[in-house]
C-alpha cells in the first residue's frame, strides 16, 4: 500500500538570535524611505499643478494619436457569404 504522506524530522531550535540592525541604521533607513516618498509625491503635486486647465503633453496626444491609427489600419474582414453545408449532398457525394 502506497500513500503519499512524508514524515518531515523536527526543526532543531535555533542557537543563535538573528543580527538586529542598530537603531541609528534603522533611522537612516526610514529617512530615506520618507525622502524618496515626499520626492515623488512633491513631483506629482508639482506637475499636476503645472498642467492644471490644460490638456496633457503633446507626447501623449500623439503616442494616442498613432495608437488610433495602429487601430485603424487593420484590414476589416473579407465580406463574403457565409458558406451553407448541405448535408444531404454531402452524404449523395460519399456514396459514389
């Protein structure tokens, strides 16, 4: 009889405790944290100010406007008449 239960030995108890990072490293990381999050926010309000009541940048009017074109340029498909199966002359042809 096969079964697919395995049987893991028990984890051995950890000796020694992990390394903390020092409290002035840990400071130093948060800081930069906070900068690069108040540099990114600080540019978006800036930028969103500066465009405030006018359309976009011309590179993405234009980005849209190829994207319209890409669209556009697809060949619609061939119109022709939708083909009828005649199973009755199917059949008529298999038999000769």
């Amino acid at each position: 009889m096969s079964t697919n239960v395995v049987y893991l030995p028990p984890s051995t108890p950890a000796t020694e405790r992990a390394s903390r990072l020092s409290y002035g490293l840990r400071l130093r990381l948060r800081l930069l944290a906070f900068w690069c999050r108040l540099r990114v926010t600080a540019g978006e309000i800036a930028d969103t100010l500066r465009r405030f009541g006018r359309a976009g940048p011309d590179a993405e009017r234009a980005f849209l406007d190829q994207r319209a074109d890409l669209v556009l340029a697809v060949a619609p498909p061939a119109r022709r008449p939708a083909r009828v199966i005649d199973f009755a002359a199917a059949r008529v042809r298999l038999r000769r």
